[in-house]
C-alpha cells in the first residue's frame, strides 16, 4: 500500500458465534481466484480483530468483484458446538481442514453460527460403592429440571446413576445455570455439591448418544 495513493474500505465482514463468549476461533483466507485478483488490483485484505475483517481498494479503482474466502476453525470444539450459518452466502464444505466457503456479493457481510441444543446428562458416581444414599440434581435457580435419578451399569463405576435434563439446553462456552448434587435424607436435605461442570460438547451420552452430551461426576 503506497502512502501517496487514498484506499476506501470495499467490503467488511463479521463473524458471530451463539456458543463463544469472546471471538470465534475462525481464521478467513483468501482463495486462489481472489488472492491473483487482490494482487493485481492492489486490494488490500485485513484483520481487525474481534471477528472483523474488511478489504480495501484504491479509490480510482472500481472493478466488479466477488471475492471468495476460505473459514477455517482454529478451535478443535467448534465441529461440534456448530450447527449452520445465516445471513451470508456460504457453501459447506469439509476438505483440507476448511469448513466453509464464503463468497460475498454484498459489501457487507454478516456471518452467523448457530449452536446446536442438546440434552444435558450426569452420570453420579459414589466414591464408596456401599452408598444407599438417595441424590437429585437440581439447577440453583431451577431453569433446568432433572429426570430422577436411575440406575446404570457402566465397567467398573459400581452405584452409578444417570440423570438427565427433561429439555434441550442451548451449548454455550459459558453457562449461567450452576448445578448442584443434593442428598435426600430423613431429616431433611444437604448440598453434596455445589460446582458440577456442565458436560462437554464433544462428550456424546453411551446411552443416548444423539442429541445428548455428558459428564462423570464423582461423590
């Protein structure tokens, strides 16, 4: 870029993602086609951060366009945390670690990934396999409501039970639900727990493994 020739912004584009709290881990790169034309025409791509990006041109330039770029995920979690994207002209694609082609026909772009809903399973473990002890899962503010808590036979987890939320919780990388283990005695109820991860998006249920995702809870 010659610091004697004035360049105009030609195309914006922005990336958003329901299940990431901050930027989206998605790297965009110029495909062959767009790079020879970017190279030719003087245009100027770069990032700005915070899932924006725009492209640049030299004001006496004015050739019809339609740049094409390749989105790449740099975070292992977005195969599974990703469901479809609006609002943008984009072709699936899965090759050579590239997960989209997005081609722009407008000069501004507005690229949104949804997240799946899942059920939310708890596997509950005893540390002591004599335990008779009667739990129930709850969430703090009982926005998620819990199946009671059923017997499992997993390899060498004696006393196991499996719990399971009665709805879809939408995946987030950050929940505001806190779920707490309690223990249903006689006299009353006390807090086993009161900081149970949520499960993970790619830990998919043994027992119903579509649509559900879990975790192993020990107490």
């Amino acid at each position: 870029m010659s610091r004697f020739e004035k360049y105009i912004q030609c195309l914006e584009i922005r990336i958003e993602h329901r299940f990431y709290a901050g930027t989206p881990p998605v790297a965009l790169e110029l495909d062959t086609e767009t790079a020879i034309f970017f190279r030719r025409t003087g245009r100027v791509f770069r990032s700005l951060g915070n899932g924006r990006w725009i492209v640049l041109r030299r004001e006496e330039e004015h050739e019809e366009f339609a740049p094409t770029f390749k989105v790449t995920p740099t975070d292992p979690l977005f195969y599974y945390v990703t469901e479809r994207a609006d609002d943008a002209e984009v072709e699936i694609v899965m090759r050579q670690g590239t997960w989209g082609i997005l081609k722009c026909l407008s000069d501004e772009v507005v690229l949104r990934f949804h997240s799946p809903e899942k059920y939310l399973e708890f596997v509950l473990i005893p540390r002591h396999t004599n335990s008779s002890a009667m739990v129930e899962m709850r969430e703090v503010r009982g926005r998620v409501e819990f199946t009671p808590p059923e017997r499992v036979e997993l390899l060498g987890m004696q006393g196991a039970r499996r719990v399971l939320s009665k709805e879809k919780v939408p995946l987030t990388e950050k929940y505001e639900h806190r779920f707490l283990l309690i223990e249903i005695m006689d006299s009353g109820e006390r807090v086993l727990s009161s900081c149970i991860p949520p499960p993970r998006p790619d830990e998919s249920s043994i027992a119903t493994p579509q649509g559900t995702i879990t975790t192993y809870f020990y107490y």
